[in-house]
C-alpha cells in the first residue's frame, strides 16, 4: 500500500505535485501540520453565521419541499405517505406535462428574442454619441424592468382585446381581416404572452449588455476598424465575444424567468383558453392553494427547479471556459 | 490563503448532515391533527351581558359596508356586543382562510367560499346544536344541504351543518327589456325550444343573441342549466355537486347539454370573442345594449338596476318540457364558526339574526345584492316594482318552496372550475373538443380531484 501510492506528507513536500503548497514546504514540518487545521476549522467558524441562515432558509425548504413531494398532504392534517404517485403523476397526466412544453415555448420569448434584440439595440446605442437621444433609448428599454408585472399584464391585456389597441392599429393600416381576441386565440394566445415576456427582458438585456460593451477595451475597436472590418465583422470579433459573462448572465435570468413564469399569465389568461398557456407556476400555484395539494405541488415544483438546474448548467459552464 | 473550495469534503459532509438532521427532525410532515369527529359545543342561544367583540372575518369589497351594517343592527339589539368587520381580499382569504383558522388569532365568523378540508381538518364548529336551539331545522332545509358534510370530511348535503349565510346568489337570465320586445317577447321562453327561437329571432333582427363571458366561467351556467333541462331533473347534478358517492355527469344530458351550447356558438348566439370576454366586461356591454339576454346571477341586479331602473328583466332559465320543473344555481353567502372562536355562542345569535331579522333581511338584499332565505313565513324584502331585483328575489322565493335550488357545478370540487369547466368550455365553444369528450373529460377530473 504505502509503497504504491506513498505518504501524503512526502507527496505534499513536492513542490511539483502541488503548487499552491510551495510556500508551506520551505516551513518546518509540525507547523506545516498544525497551522491548515486551525486555519481549516477557523475558516469553517467564519462560514458558520452565513450557512446557518442558508440552512435555514434555503436548504431546510428545499429539503421539505423533496420530503413532501412524497406524501399526500393539504397543509394542516395529518400526512399519508404517497410514494412515488406524484412523481407519476408529472409524467402521466397530459396537462401538467403540456404545461412544461409551454414553459419551454416561452424560452424563445423570454430568452432567445430579448438576448438578440438586445445584442442589436446595444450595439446601435454604443455608435451614438452620449447624449439626450442614448439616455432617452435607454430608459424607454428599461422602463418595463420597474412596473411591477401585474400592472404590465393587465395594460397588455387591454391591448390584446377585441377592440384594443393592437386590434386598432391592424384596423387603421387595413389589415382588418387579421383583427382577432388575441389572448383567447388557441393559436396566437401563446405567442402573445410571449411577446409581453419580449417587451420585459428586452430592457434588462440591454442595459447589461451595453455595460458590457462599455468594459470592452476600445483600442479592440479601433484595431479592427484599422484591420478594415465593417460593422457586421466588427460585432462578431469584438463585442460578441467581449460580451460572453454578460450574455451567461443574460440567458441564465430569462431562463428562469420563462420556466418560472408566473404571474404574467396568471393576470392575462389564468392558462387559457383551454389548456393553451398553462406553465408549470400556474400549475403549482393552484395545486398548492386552490387544491390545497400541497404533496403534488411540491413534487411539480422540485421538478421545475431540477429542470432549470438542468438547462442552465450547461450555460454557466459555456461562460466559464477559457 | 486559501479557499474554501479546498474544504469541499468537509463542507459536503457537513451540509449532507444538516440536511439530513433537520428532515429527520421533521419526520412526517403535518399529522398532529387528532383523527375522531370534531369536539362538540355546549350551544346556548343567549349572548349573555359581558362585554363581547365579535371579529367577523369577511372578503373585501362589498362585504365590508353589507357587514357592517348588520353588525349595527346586531349592536343596537344587544348592546353588549359589538361587532368589528375584518377583510380580506377573496383570493387571499380563500388560499389562506385554513392557515388563519388554525392559528391563534382567529376571529368569531369567517366567510368560507369553499369548504374545501375546513371540516376534515376540525377547524370548524358544528352548528347542528344552533340549528336546533334556534330552530333552523323547521325551516325549508334545501337552504342549507349545501353546507351540510358528511362524516366522511367530503359528501356535502348531508350530514352536519357547518355555515349558514344571510343570503344567496340566484342565476338566470337577464334581458334587454327594449331588445326582447323587438324581437318579439311577449313573456319569458317557457321551454328551451322557445328560448332558442328567440335566440334565432334575434340574431336574424342584427342582434347580439346572448353576452357572456366564457373567460372566466360565465358560460358554463346555461350549460349546467341545459344540462338540468334535458335531464327534467336536477338530482344527478346535485349529486354530484355534493360528492355522492358515484356521482357522474357523463351522461346523455351533459352530451346533450354540451350538444347544444356548441350549436349556440357555431350559431353565432353566442359572441365571436366569447372566450375573451370576462365578467367585467360582459355586464358592461349588455348595459349598452349588446346582446338580448345575458345569463348570470342576482348579484349583477343592483348594478343593472342602477344603469337602467327598469330596462332590464330577469326570468329563470326555461324548462325542458312544457310545464317541467325550472332549476336555478344558488350558492349562500357562508359564514362559519372556527373552532377556536372564543365567543361561539354570540355568533351563533348573530348567524341567527341575520336570518331572521326584518331589516337584516332587508339589507341583505339592498347592501349585500343576495337574496335572504331563513323561516318560510317571513316576509320578503322588498324591491321597486319591475326591477331586476325585485325579480331575482320572487324568483328565488318560488324556487326554495319547489325545490329547484342546485348548487353550482363550479363548487363541486376546489379546482374543478378553473381546471375542468372553464377551458373545456372554452376547447368546446371552440369546436376543439366533442360533447361527448367533454363530459367524460369532467368527469374524470372530478373523480381524480376527489381522489377516487
């Protein structure tokens, strides 16, 4: 054994084998032995106050939230240990199972159009000269990040009727037979939801993404322009690879935005018409509190967040190579 | 210096172990509620002469002038006890309602829109020693089936009685009196054959047949009413709405039923945005004047009374069958008293008063837009000759002494409205399911909802 693989001890005091320990192989050996446990458990001590309020707050719920998903419980009495029947249920009863596709759908709405969109307009602001114009583009952007939602959803709602503003507009320029209840449209319900979810991020995207370009060293600009690359090139070599932490930061928010998406649906069509934009939030929201199914709920839920771990770890691992 | 990430081990193990402490500290979750039927109650009808505020917990909104006024009255009759109104906004109270009743700061009376576990988890009074003491149980008892739960916490409408209210809703059919006589009403459509002329009638005229709002339940009324007709009987759906042991409504009359809403539609008696249409606005377009009738309940009457006295009429959706029974959903406006109510005897008097007193029953009608219902001798409040609610409150009169009060479909299970009927209504307004695939769709979420 020991002739195989050798005393940790020996192994530590080459240098070669660990870097980090150069200093700590020049000292003499009992206080090299002594000083990192101290220092081990003094470390722990500092973490402590910070862990026991994540403990508590965080994993302690997350904990619950996995023990309930296997009873069958309404959140006053007594629980009945259920198995696995909620996990079942997920994946057998077609609405709920709809509603995680739906949550998918609005991935391009949430993420993918407010990301591209944003790339453009940050770029188009970053040519203007600072002034009333920029800062005007800026705040118009950013505006809809300060509503609270359940304003926005209700305004979009009026504008999405029969006789609102969407359907005007369509009539003025005489697109009459286009003029539809958007909102109660089997086809377009979705899609329209979708657009009020472009209308939120696209201004956070943007605002980020333009500090980004701000951090992005100017002499790269000038290089390129010297090196004779039009705007179309100069974006793809400079500022799109300049902007990757912004961008992981950019996809990962609306990401989970869109598969938690709550309460824009629920103030604009409660997950109509039928079953047309039912997501998973409105789903657990009335599991819990409408059905009092607190068991259900709680299984649907750590599935959401296992599925939004599951999408955004690749994400976060694209932004940390290099 | 060195990070913590080289402390992964211990950290992991560290955290692994206090996940692991605290889920064995909370074992099963819940499961301190004492199996056996509720406590009982000493009942005692007086409100003694101490000093006594009695909370009453009610929504927000019209609730709060409605309850003050009785809790005046009630104040006035007995001075010793004064009444403090509380609220809450529905939604609120309705997911929160059991967490507050199985607190510590719990009020005298609650207002419970839906039982819901209320009874299984005891967090309720019985009120059958009440009912006897004050009498309530020589009045008609259809008024009460519908707080009534068996023993098992889920059957309703039998069993025993756990709310009582100062009123109820009634729905039926509105109509634009000015509209009708163009088309040509003389009287209220006897049967749905007559009404469904009518509807013809007036879509030929230009007309809007019927306003609804298929956004948020509206139309799943006449559907439950067509139901009721071509059945001839109300028992099957009240059967089901009350949790009755194999209960079904997937039947030749909800196919029927279903049948004949999805013809209305592709008719165009229905409106072309039906399905975007929601119960702030439907009201408001009937007002104007678009759509003939407009099927609803008697808590739009004050308001349409108020926008036009006496352009408006009100008749119970027609029978089946010539001279066949007519049927009307109705649900009481449910007080209840927690369990922990410290002062359950006072409310009690107060559930009584309300019930019987003149001027109670008066306000009921006037603050509350809901009709009393009580003893059968006492008198009905009154409302201005050939207004809408003068014509709710007889309606609903002649329908406790036939009988023909049914709870609401939407109330059979907790979720049963918003994840069954609605957007199965909607999926058939829209030609995107069957009659016949919606009733059995129903039908199976009902029966998954009660767990069967």
């Amino acid at each position: 054994m020991a002739s195989i693989s050798g005393p940790p001890v020996v192994r530590q005091a080459s240098p070669t084998a660990d870097p980090a320990s150069v200093p700590a192989a020049t000292q003499p050996v009992v206080p090299r032995r002594t000083a990192p446990r101290t220092r081990r458990w003094s470390a722990l001590l500092w973490v402590a106050p910070a862990f026991g309020m994540y403990a508590v707050f965080v994993l302690f719920p997350m904990a619950q939230s996995v023990q309930y998903s296997f009873y069958d419980w309404d959140g006053i009495g007594p629980a009945t240990p259920a198995g696995l029947d909620n996990w079942k249920a997920i994946f057998t009863r077609p609405e709920l199972l709809h509603s995680v596709e739906h949550a998918f759908i609005l991935v391009i709405f949430y993420t993918v159009l407010p990301v591209g969109l944003g790339l453009v307009a940050a770029s188009l602001i970053r040519e203007l000269r600072p002034g009333a114009f920029s800062t005007t583009a800026r705040v118009v952007l950013f505006i809809p990040q300060v509503l609270p939602l359940v304003a926005a959803g209700i305004a979009w709602t009026w504008m999405y009727s029969s006789d609102g503003l969407v359907n005007q507009v369509l009539r003025a320029v005489g697109l009459e037979q286009h003029t539809r209840a958007w909102l109660s449209d089997f086809t377009f319900a979705l899609p329209a939801v979708g657009v009020i979810g472009v209308w939120v991020m696209l201004g956070f995207c943007t605002v980020l993404l333009l500090a980004g370009i701000g951090k992005i060293d100017p002499a790269l600009y000038e290089a390129a322009r010297l090196d004779g690359a039009g705007r179309i090139s100069e974006f793809f070599a400079v500022t799109l690879p300049g902007l990757r932490r912004e961008l992981v930061v950019c996809t990962t928010f609306t990401m989970i935005a869109a598969l938690a998406s709550f309460d824009v649906i629920q103030i604009s069509t409660q997950g109509g018409p039928g079953y047309q934009t039912m997501v998973p939030g409105v789903e657990i929201y009335r599991l819990t509190f409408l059905q009092q199914h607190v068991g259900q709920a709680s299984a649907l839920a750590v599935f959401l967040a296992a599925l939004v771990l599951v999408v955004i770890w690749p994400i976060q691992r694209l932004g940390r190579e290099k | 210096m060195r990070s913590l990430t080289q402390y992964r081990g211990i950290v992991r193990v560290a955290a692994i172990a206090a996940a692991a402490a605290l889920l064995l500290a909370a074992c099963a979750p819940g499961g301190n509620s004492e199996a056996g039927p509720a406590p009982t109650r000493q009942a005692s009808t007086g409100v003694g002469s101490e000093p006594v505020t009695l909370r009453l917990l009610v929504n927000s909104g019209v609730d709060v002038p409605f309850y003050t006024a009785l809790g005046e009255l009630f104040h006035a009759k007995y001075d010793n006890v004064t009444v403090k109104v509380e609220n809450q906004d529905y939604a609120t109270l309705t997911t929160n309602i059991a967490h507050i009743l199985a607190g510590s700061n719990v009020p005298d009376l609650v207002r419970v829109s839906q039982l819901g576990n209320l009874i299984e988890d005891h967090l309720l009074t019985g009120l059958d020693p009440y009912a006897k003491a004050y009498g309530w149980d020589q009045w008609p008892q259809s008024q009460f089936a519908s707080t009534r739960v068996g023993p098992d916490g889920k059957q309703r409408g039998t069993g025993s009685l756990y709310a009582a209210g100062a009123g109820f809703g009634l729905t039926g059919v509105y109509y634009n009196k000015a509209l009708a006589q163009r088309i040509g009403m003389t009287r209220p459509p006897a049967t749905v054959a007559e009404f469904e002329q009518l509807l013809a009638k007036a879509k030929d005229a230009g007309l809007q047949p019927i306003m609804i709002n298929g956004k948020d339940g509206g139309s799943v009324y006449p559907l439950q009413n067509l139901v009721m007709s071509s059945a001839g009987d109300a028992q099957a759906v009240q059967d089901w709405n009350y949790a009755k042991p194999g209960a079904s409504i997937d039947n030749a009359a909800t196919v029927k039923a279903a049948t004949s809403l999805q013809r209305w539609g592709q008719a165009g008696y229905l409106p072309a945005d039906v399905n975007d249409i929601d119960q702030t606005r439907a009201p408001a377009e009937f007002v104007k004047g678009n759509g003939v009738f407009f099927p609803s309940g008697n808590w739009q009457a004050p308001a349409l009374d108020k926008a036009g006295a006496g352009q408006f009429g009100f008749f119970l959706f027609p029978s089946g069958e010539t001279g066949g029974p007519s049927y009307a959903m109705t649900a009481p406006a449910n007080l209840g008293i927690p369990a922990k109510s410290p002062h359950a005897d006072v409310a009690a008097a107060f559930l009584d008063f309300v019930q019987t007193n003149s001027q109670a029953r008066q306000d009921t009608v006037t603050l509350g837009g809901l009709v009393p219902a009580g003893p059968s001798e006492a008198a009905a409040p009154t409302a201005p000759e050939g207004s809408a609610v003068a014509a709710t409150v007889g309606s609903f009169q002649e329908l406790l002494k036939s009988n023909g009060l049914v709870g609401f479909m939407a109330d059979a299970t907790a979720s049963i409205h918003v994840n069954s009927l609605i957007p199965q209504t909607q999926l058939l307004l829209a030609g995107k399911t069957t009659p016949e695939a919606f009733a059995a769709k129903v039908q199976s979420d009902y029966e998954r909802d009660l767990g069967q």
